[in-house]
C-alpha cells in the first residue's frame, strides 16, 4: 500500500487538469460523471486501460476533500474491487454498492469517484540510466446520489432564477438554484447590446442554494440582458441556453 499512497501524492498536483479521458494517461474511466439513483444498491463503471502495458489500478470514493488520502475518506459508499491489474487493451467493470446512511431525500448529494492509474516499473533496458521520474495518473469524477422520487433532472438548468447584483469588484451575476438538483455550469456570461460580459470562474450550482459569478468587464448596471449558459447534463453533454435576467 505504500506504492499506491506515493502514487496519489505525486498525481495530486496534476489531478485538478486531468479530464475523464487523458492523453497521457493508459486508464480511462468511461463517462464524465456518475448518477447513483437511490431505489439502486449498485451502479458499475467500466474502466479501461488504453495503453499497451499493464498497470496496478486503485479506485476510491470521497466526500469532496481532494487531497484525501483512501484510507481517510468516508463515504456511503465500497467499491469491489478496490485495488486490480488491468492489462493493456483490457476493461474492468468497477461495482460501487451504497453501504446506506442518512442522506437527504430532498435533493441530490455529490461525491467523487477516484481511479488511479499505477504504472508498472521500468524493466532492465527500458531506460538509459537507473534514475527516471514516474508519474501515476488519477482521474477524479462526481458521483451524485440521487435519491427515488425527484422531479426530471433535466429540468433543473431551466428552473434557476438569475439576478444582476453589486459585486465587490462591480457586478455579478447571481444563480438561484431552487432544485433538489445539482446544475453543472460550464460556461456563463451576461450578455448586452451584443457585448458578452463572462463570468468568472463558473462552477456547480448546489441544490436549493444561491451561487454569484463576478462580471469583472461590466462597468455599469445594463438595463437588460441575456444569461448566456452552458450547462453539462447527466450524460456529460454540454447544452447551451439564453435566458432574460429574473430580476435587475
């Protein structure tokens, strides 16, 4: 276990830029994010490694504390099997069975499905000399328990309610999500009189909760103006919308 604990803390700085599927990276998990409904005991995932070597693969869940190490992080949540080699050119299906625990009925609740990719020790005439770096590669996805009963999901973008308001560098754009969903934002802008003012740093809307987006090119309060979104649904598809401000 010693290897895979140095193998998370040497990818922890990189893990912020990795995506699902990475170029340099030989395990993928297939799919941008995980939806666990609740009437379910288990969901699996496949993981699949795209390169030509095998690698020592280890999967774990946390409650959003990313530099968390396996052992520290406590979640409803088991993965079988949690540690596996994965051949190259070979897939895995990954089962994550909810342990249960008191979580809301009311609306969604967001973890993180982790995959590192260990790869294997040079062999004798892989390298010019006996000194080398190696990078292990983890690739961090949400996974959303989604509690039976909810309304349609895909709904939610179209139900947040958006407010111009003063902002401590001037103005920004403030979401109101009254959902039992999360709303993953991809991209977010007001625009005016033809002019896209974008917003900085969007994030996910948490369910039931009110989120603001600096404006910083907005100098003056516009008398109107279209919400420019771009929202990331369950399938990890990006869909854009435009929409009128709720209030101004």
């Amino acid at each position: 276990m010693n290897l895979i604990r140095t193998g998370l803390l040497c990818c922890v700085a990189v893990a912020s830029l990795l995506a699902s599927v990475s170029a340099d990276a030989g395990v993928i998990v297939h799919g941008t994010r995980q939806i666990f409904p609740g009437n379910q005991r288990e969901i699996t995932v496949r993981v699949e490694n795209v390169g030509q070597k095998a690698s020592l693969v280890q999967a774990w869940t946390d409650d959003g504390d990313k530099l968390a190490a396996p052992e520290e992080s406590v979640t409803p949540f088991v993965l079988r099997p949690p540690v596996f080699r994965l051949d190259g050119g070979k897939s895995q299906s990954l089962r994550i069975l909810f342990t249960g625990g008191d979580l809301p009925q009311d609306r969604e609740s967001l973890y993180y499905l982790n995959v590192l990719d260990i790869p294997p020790v040079p062999q004798s005439g892989e390298i010019a000399t006996g000194n080398y770096l190696q990078f292990s590669l983890r690739t961090r996805i949400k996974l959303i328990y989604r509690p039976s009963g909810l309304d349609d999901a895909g709904t939610a973008p179209q139900k947040l309610q958006w407010s111009l308001v003063p902002d401590a560098k001037g103005w920004a754009l403030q979401a109101t999500n009254p959902t039992p969903y999360y709303v993953h934002v991809g991209t977010l802008g007001l625009r005016v009189q033809g002019v896209n003012h974008p917003a900085i740093d969007p994030q996910m809307i948490a369910p039931q909760s009110t989120e603001r987006y600096a404006l910083e090119t907005l100098r003056a309060r516009p008398s109107g103006g279209n919400v420019q979104l771009e929202y990331i649904n369950d399938y990890g598809a990006s869909i854009g919308q435009s929409v009128p401000l709720s209030g101004n």
